[in-house]
C-alpha cells in the first residue's frame, strides 16, 4: 500500500508519526493536515490493538514507538480496556477546513 511521504526523508517522517501519535494518545486528540492524520491514524489503531493484548511483548513493541511512559501506562491501563470489546475502528477523523495560510486541508483526529 503506498504511504504518504510528506516530502521528508524517512528518520524525519518517523520521528514527526512518533510526536503525533504520542500526542494523539496523550491528549486523545489533535489537529493536523489530512495527509498526516491519514497516516497517523493507522498507527495509532495498531497500537491500540498491540496493547489491546496487553503481553510484555506487546508493551515493548509499544515502547519502542512512543516517545513518553507515561503515554506508554496510559495506553496500557486506560485506553486499551476501553476498546476491549471494540474490533477496531478506535479514531475518528473529522475534516475542519483549509488551512489560513496554505488552504492546505485540516482534520480533526480524535479517539472515539
């Protein structure tokens, strides 16, 4: 499946889906271009799903993506038994409009 490259060589776009989906956990939403949403969105539902498994395995997987533990607890103690009866489908992308600056198109990507 061909994947966005949001014009960055490959360390820069990894370490900009780690932020957001560090982020996106975290906060449990945020607001950015549909492209990265796009891309994020799929990372962040594996995730989900890894720690839905809750084995070491899994949180080491876990924790070598995400930048923050406490990001990393979270995940594994809140979100993850939330979604325990869900089969998938854990964000939500809702598009807000173009941007002020380069109309480039926003989203609002969140946890359902």
């Amino acid at each position: 499946m061909p994947y966005a490259k949001l014009g960055r060589p490959k360390d820069a776009r990894r370490a900009l889906f780690r932020s957001l989906v560090t982020s996106l956990l975290d906060k449990e939403a945020i607001i950015t271009t549909e492209a990265k949403a796009s891309e994020v969105h799929a990372i962040a539902e594996k995730l989900i799903t890894k720690a839905k498994r809750g084995d070491l395995h899994a949180r080491r997987q876990a924790a070598a993506f995400l930048l923050d533990e406490d990001v990393l607890k979270k995940l594994f103690d809140v979100i993850a038994p939330r979604y325990k009866d869900r089969p998938g489908g854990y964000t939500r992308i809702t598009k807000l409009g173009p941007r002020r600056g380069d109309a480039a198109p926003m989203v609002r990507l969140e946890l359902i």
